[in-house]
C-alpha cells in the first residue's frame, strides 16, 4: 500500500510538472506572439505609409521606389538592416497601384525555452492613384460670355446644405465640415504653345466677372442683373462671421512642368475682394498684376486659386483669359478648367449642356467616376454623353446636402473623346461636381489611396 501510495504521488507530481511546462509553454508562446503582433502593427502602419508616399510618383519608376525604402525608414524599417526586407515595385494588376511588402525576424525572449528562437512576420500594402480629370468651366455658353451657369464659391461661415461641400467650415448642426478645405478651388488656366502665332501678342490678361460679392438692387441672383446670395450665417452654436458677404481671395501662379505639384508654384499676382467692394459688381475686371507677358513664365498651365476668408454668402463669378484688347475673343487659343472639383451656380432655370472636358485613352477598360453635391434646386435629370461613344448614361441626383456618385464603366476600346452633362436644373441651384477616373494621367493632380 504504501509503495501504491508513493507511486500515486510521484505521477501527480509528475503530471504536475508536466503541466507547469506547457503552462511555461503557452505563457510564452503568448507572450511572444503578442510582441509580434505589435511589430506586425508597426510594420503595416510602416507599409501603408511607403506605398501612399511611393504611388505618387508612379510616373517616375526609380523615384518611386526610393520614396518607398524612405518612408519605410522613417517609420523604423530600414531595408537591410536588422535582416529588414522592403520590396516596393509598381503592381502587375493595375498600372496605378504600388506595392510595399515589409518582413523581418520577431526574435523570441521567452519561446526559446520550448525550442522556438524567431518567427518571421511580413506585412504588404497596396496603394492607388487616381487622376482627377479637369471639367471645362464654360457649361454650354460660350467662353468669356455669362451664360445661366457661373461659378461660385461659399464663404465658410455658410450653412454646408447650401450647396458648396468644401468652404463652409461646418456642418449644419455645427460639427466640424470633413469636406472643408481651406484652400478653396483651384483652376487651370491652358494657354497653348502657338498662342502668339493665334493673336500676334505674347500679352495675357486673365478677368474675373464680379470678383466680389456685393449685389446691387437685391440679396438673391436674378438672371442678367446679378449673380451672388447673400445669406446669414447659420447662427445658434456656431461662430459668427464678421461680414456676411465675403472676403474672397484670388491668387495667380505661372505655369509650371508640374502641375500635380502646387507646392512649387510661383504666384504672379494675388488680388483681394472684400465686403464693401462695390465697384466691380456685375463687370468684368482685371486685378493688378493679371496683365503679364506670356514670354516671362512660358505657356502651358498656369493656376488660379480662389478661396473666400471671410462671410457666409455666395460669391458667385466667372473667369476668361487671352489678349489684352477691347473686345473679347473666344478662339484665342486659352481654356479655363477647374483642378479637382467644378463649384457652379444657376442664375436662371433650364437645361445645361456642361462640357466635362477630355478623357484620354488611357481611361480605356477603366471606371469613370462623376460625384455630384447638392444638386437639388429644380433640378431634373443628369445625362451622360461621350463624342466617341453611341451610348448615354443617366445620372442619379443627389439631396440637400449630400454626395452622390455616378460610375460608368469605360469599353476596352475606348480611344478618347470629349465628355458631357447635360443637366437641368432650376434659379438659384448651387452644386459641386468632381469627376476621376481609376488610373493615371500624365500631368494630372489626383488623389491617392490605400486599397490592399
């Protein structure tokens, strides 16, 4: 009996010892892998960064990839040290993504002790770049004339339902607007490498229709007698502006070899239009500085920003650019497109023919995409056409206040044309149209994103 009992004690005892270890075990298993699932974290957050820094000069192969060993460094991942791998190369899947694949050994502290010295953890991120393709800001009128459709920009005291996504710098209910943008909108001025041969001149003046937003004889726009709003500002919790009609910025820069760039753009000419301004109301003006020889920058395309500082109205304006003579002269070689986003205004009623502007090839086999906001005001129907296509696409109209986005699949053979809304809408009618498509264009500003 009592070597019976002796024997029993030693196999629990055994048992015992035996589940100490692998107790031992997991705890360390456990603890490792938790070291290595925060390593993973800092890699992947290494990677995504690396591919959205490295997408950005898809154009340029060997610059791309260096952008991507850089930021891989800079978030502690540096190819070749500490037996790190980074692997960046363009996708083989699509001619706008970049890949960034990172490993690297998670050395073990405690998982040695049941024999396992490392594990190798590896991470890989995809990015995107997507051109965003520039809309003719003429509509169906004719360039340098006002026709029913004006642009026209919000102050960003403004109530964000009153059809500008990007100015007002909150919301209705007085949260933070994540549509604003403090740099207002950007738009190219395209002046061709023959524009002497067309006017004989190397003078340029670039004009602004009713730079400010002073309205004589009335608060709304009415049809050929003046095309701002003015409105109050939301009130209740949120900040109140100074004036209501607005202080609106418009700053000039040359052209450059870079337009996807606007960092290193170099301004020519800012002028200012504040709340009391009067004496432009309704006239085309030329701002100091607006008047420049082509000679001096070169053709190509030059930028106008337009931002509003101030206000809670609508600063509704046009713009044209060409010689400096008496009469204005349409075929003078220039066209005026809006970069990244078109803001426009009805100041009548009807139907628009807006001229979207040219989708290249390279769109061939892609998705087109055409985001719309606000367009609510009488409006009717959106329709869709191509100079190439035989077919039309509907469009969806969006709410007070909300996006809507239309996506028309581009056929394989597509080999480029001229594109077109034809929208109907009513007085008063303010919305945003931005339009993209998944790839890249050569020279065109885009966005960028992550999609693996």
């Amino acid at each position: 009996m009592h070597a019976l009992l002796k024997n029993e004690k030693g196999q629990s005892l055994a048992i015992y010892v035996l589940l100490i270890g692998v107790l031992a075990g997991a705890m360390a298993l456990s603890f490792d892998m938790g070291r290595a699932f925060l390593l993973k974290s800092r890699m992947q957050r290494a990677a995504d960064a690396a591919a959205l820094a490295a997408v950005r000069d898809l154009q340029y192969p060997l610059i791309a990839h260096q952008s991507a060993l850089d930021f891989a460094g800079r978030n502690g991942f540096t190819n070749g040290a500490d037996e790190i791998s980074v692997a960046a190369y363009p996708s083989d899947q699509k001619s706008n993504w970049y890949v960034v694949e990172i490993s690297q050994p998670s050395l073990h502290l405690l998982a040695p002790l049941v024999g396992i010295m490392k594990s190798n953890v590896s991470v890989s991120s995809v990015a995107e770049y997507n051109s965003y393709l520039p809309i003719n800001i003429t509509g169906g009128g004719e360039y340098g004339a006002n026709g029913i459709v004006t642009l026209s920009v919000f102050g960003p005291y403004a109530y964000y339902s009153y059809g500008d996504a990007y100015s007002p710098r909150w919301l209705d209910n007085g949260q933070t607007n994540p549509d604003y943008k403090e740099s207002g909108y950007n738009f190219a001025i395209n002046v061709p490498q023959n524009y002497y041969t067309i006017n004989g001149s190397n003078w340029m003046r670039v004009q602004i229709f009713d730079p400010d937003t002073w309205n004589n004889g009335g608060d709304d726009a009415a049809a050929g007698l003046r095309i701002d709003e003015i409105r109050s500002a939301p009130g209740g919790s949120h900040p109140q502006p100074a004036n209501r009609r607005n202080t609106t910025v418009y700053s000039l820069y040359a052209a450059d070899n870079t337009p996807e760039d606007l960092s290193d753009d170099v301004l020519i000419a800012k002028a200012t239009y504040g709340p009391q301004v009067t004496s432009t109301d309704m006239k085309w003006v030329t701002p100091a500085g607006f008047e420049f020889n082509v000679g001096n920058y070169g053709t190509g395309r030059y930028r106008l920003n337009v931002q509003s500082s101030d206000g809670s109205s609508e600063n509704g304006f046009n713009l044209r650019a060409g010689p400096p003579v008496s009469t204005f002269n349409p075929n003078n070689g220039t066209s005026i497109t809006a970069i990244g986003a078109m803001p426009m205004n009805f100041n009548g009623s009807g139907a628009v023919t807006v001229v979207l502007g040219t989708v290249g090839a390279e769109a061939a086999g892609a998705k087109m995409h055409i985001n719309k906001f606000d367009t609510d005001v009488g409006a009717k129907s959106i329709t869709y056409r191509c100079d190439s296509l035989a077919s039309q696409w509907s469009g969806i109209l969006s709410d007070n206040g909300k996006w809507k986005e239309d996506i028309i699949s581009i056929p394989d053979g597509y080999t480029g044309g001229k594109w077109t809304a034809t929208y109907t809408a009513g007085l008063q009618d303010t919305s945003v149209w931005t339009m993209w498509f998944e790839g890249t264009g050569a020279g065109q500003p885009g966005f960028v994103r992550l999609v693996k």
